[in-house]
C-alpha cells in the first residue's frame, strides 16, 4: 500500500466520524435546543456524503494499485461542508470554523502547492458564505447593531490569517517529516545491505580458509604432473590450467587477508593502469575467450587503487563474454568531479527494466552477485552503477564514482 492510498484510508475514517459528528449536531439542535433547522436539505446533504464515502470505499478496494486523488476528495468535502453552512446562516453559524480542520488535513497529507490551494479554496468558500446564505433566526442579532456585523468581519479575517499559517507551516513540517522519513527508510534499506555484505564477506572469508589447502595441493600435484609427465599434450594443458590455479589462489589470498593489509596495499594509480590491472586479470582468468578487449583515450588523473573495482571491472568484462560478445571497448569519461567507466560490448544485450530487478542473474546458472556487489560499493563511495541496452546490439555496464574520496 502506498503513502498516498494510507492516506485516502485515513481520510476515508476520518468521513465517517464527521459524519456521526453532523448527525449528532443536528439531532441535539432539533431535539434538544428545538432550533428550527431545515432538515431536508441538511439530510440530502449527509446522504451525498454518505454516497461519496461508500463509493470511496469501494474504489479504493477495486483499484489497490490506483493512486487516490485527495485534492478532489478533500475540495469536495469543503464544498459540501460550505452547502450546509449555507442552510444553516452562513459564516455566521459557528460550525464554519471547520474549515480550519480540512485545510489542515490538506497541509498534512498533501504536497505544498495542492495544500495552498485547498487554503485558497476554503478560504474563497468562507467568504462567499458571508455574502450567500439562507438567514435562520437564532442566528440574528439585531440588538446587537454593527457590532455582530464586525464581530463576523473580525472571524473571517481571523479565518483567513489561521488558514495561511496553517497551509504554510504545517506544510512545511509535513515536508521536513516526509523527507526524514524517506531519509530513515533509505538508511534502514542501507543498514540491511551492509548486514548482507557482511555476511558474505565472513562466508567468503571462511570459505577462503576452507579451500586454501586444497587449491594449495592441486597446484603442488599439478607441477609434479607436468614434471613427471612425457607427454606434450599433458604438460600443454597443465600449462593452462596452472594460470587458472594462481588466480584462485591470489583470490583466495585477497579474501583470507586482514583489513590492515587490505588498506596497506591501497594507493593511487592512472585510470590505465587500472584497466590494464582489470584487462589483465581477465584474460588470465579466461585466457581461452574469444572477446577482443579495446581501451580507448583515459584521463590523466589517479584513482584508488581498489582491488574491488578492479573486480568490479572484471565482472563487466565476464558478463560481456557470458553474453557472447566479440568485442568490448571500454571508456572512460572524467567530468563534474566523477569518474565514469563504461564496458560497450556487441553481445546478446540486456533488457530495458533489467536494473530495476538489480541481484537477478540472465546467466542460467548465475545468481547476480557480482553486480549486487558491484551497487553495493558504487553507492557507498557516493556513485552509481548502471547496465543499459546499447544503440544497436549490446549492452553498456558502467561505474561511476567521485574522482576523490571513497566511503
């Protein structure tokens, strides 16, 4: 449910406990005080409202996925509430304060402007009630002379000065409110993706631990494999897989590291050296690819050397070849303080909405974490990642980051 359909809801309440307040009003008038009220017009009038709330009702169950329009229910409220205040003496009738409380309600549940203007409207409303209205006698006071006359004068502006301070500062608070809100729900979301890496960073750290020995040992028996071994054909795929062992090893290296160790590697390097790092752990990692990687004119300026966006890096370029790319070409964009890298492959593409499902995978046995991951740290160095179709065929991935400072 909606922030907006919350709102419709409350409204919706809020309908029907004025309503039991209007036919209590009425009933002590008539019953108890014996004021000549015109109940006819009065009781169609509840009617109306009584209709519009359980049509109300009923749209709000049959289209839970429809925005509700609170300006028009709200106006409609104040143009009812205004024909009842006509039958009953106007802005003469004490009851015509209420307005009060529906601007009131526009300031809180509604944007600025639309707040604005529901005050203007009721405020239009209770100034034509002091020109058109049906005089009912226990409202005169003709002993009284040009005193009443001021005294209404006087709550009509006093009215309109409670209706701007309400529409702007309540407004404004139910901004500041909405904002710190939507603040706290960015942080919470934030708080839960740290948890989840977290997580993974200890799974991982602990399945380093666990596969250290083994990877240690296949590349002991390996390098006695191809010394021991006569034939040309298996020393030639021992040599292939030797690469693929080191590269396990370094990650698993990289993984079973300490945090000091991790920030004692840091340092700055260009945007090239990065590349090439990232190019060349890739071709390492899938030396039998088919993809022909380009790099064209980098900037100048250094950047953290990072092992996890060059991982980051390498993950494009993996996904380029998942998505049987012949060609990638990376770019590099520095401007307005930011550092974007982007990989442009010709490969099967990606679709249009695939961000907004970010941590699924096309790959049939991929379960998205690489770019999960990859969000994860463009968001908390201040940037963003983005994976968008390219003109034509293909796709572009890319990274954007401050050209200084990192979270």
């Amino acid at each position: 449910m909606t922030v907006g359909q919350r709102h419709a809801w409350w409204l919706w309440r809020l309908r029907w406990v004025f309503l039991l307040l209007e036919a209590g009003v009425i009933a002590l008038g008539t019953v108890v005080l014996e004021l000549p009220l015109p109940l006819a017009p009065l009781c169609w009038l509840m009617l109306l409202q009584l209709l519009q709330n359980i049509a109300t009702g009923y749209a709000l169950r049959m289209r839970k996925d429809a925005e509700p329009h609170l300006l028009l229910q709200l106006c409609a409220d104040m143009f009812l509430l205004a024909a009842m205040l006509y039958f009953t003496g106007g802005a003469a009738n004490p009851f015509a304060s209420l307005f009060v409380i529906q601007v009131m309600v526009a300031a809180t549940i509604l944007p600025l402007r639309q707040a604005w203007a529901a005050a203007l409207l009721s405020v239009a409303l209770y100034s034509l009630l002091m020109v058109y209205k049906q005089d009912v006698s226990y409202l005169q006071h003709h002993h009284l002379g040009q005193a009443f006359s001021l005294h209404i004068y006087g709550m009509w502006l006093n009215f309109i000065i409670l209706a701007t301070v309400v529409a702007g500062m309540v407004g404004r608070m139910a901004q500041v409110i909405q904002r710190q809100q939507a603040a706290l729900a960015d942080a919470q979301a934030q708080a839960i993706a740290d948890e989840q890496v977290v997580m993974l960073g200890a799974l991982a750290a602990g399945t380093a631990h666990e596969l250290g020995t083994p990877v240690n040992t296949a590349m002991l028996l390996a390098e006695q494999a191809q010394a021991l071994s006569k034939s040309s054909e298996i020393k030639a795929v021992i040599k292939r897989i030797m690469p693929q062992l080191e590269r396990i090893a370094a990650v698993i290296h990289r993984l079973a590291g300490t945090a000091g160790e991790y920030q004692s590697q840091a340092g700055e390097v260009t945007i090239q050296e990065l590349i090439d790092t990232a190019t060349g752990q890739w071709r390492s990692l899938r030396p039998q690819a088919i993809m022909q990687v380009r790099t064209g004119e980098t900037s100048p300026c250094h950047i953290r050397h990072d092992p996890m966006l060059i991982q980051i890096l390498v993950t494009f370029l993996n996904n380029a070849a998942d998505a049987d790319a012949t060609e990638a070409h990376i770019e590099v964009d520095a401007q307005d303080g930011m550092i974007e890298l982007r990989v442009c492959d010709n490969g099967s593409g990606v679709s249009p909405d695939f961000m907004v499902g970010l941590g699924a995978s096309t790959k049939p046995e991929g379960r998205g974490i690489g770019l999960w991951l990859a969000n994860h740290y463009a968001l908390r160095a201040g940037g963003k990642i983005g994976l968008v179709p390219a003109d034509g065929r293909g796709s572009v991935a890319s990274i954007c980051l401050p050209k200084t400072g990192r979270m």
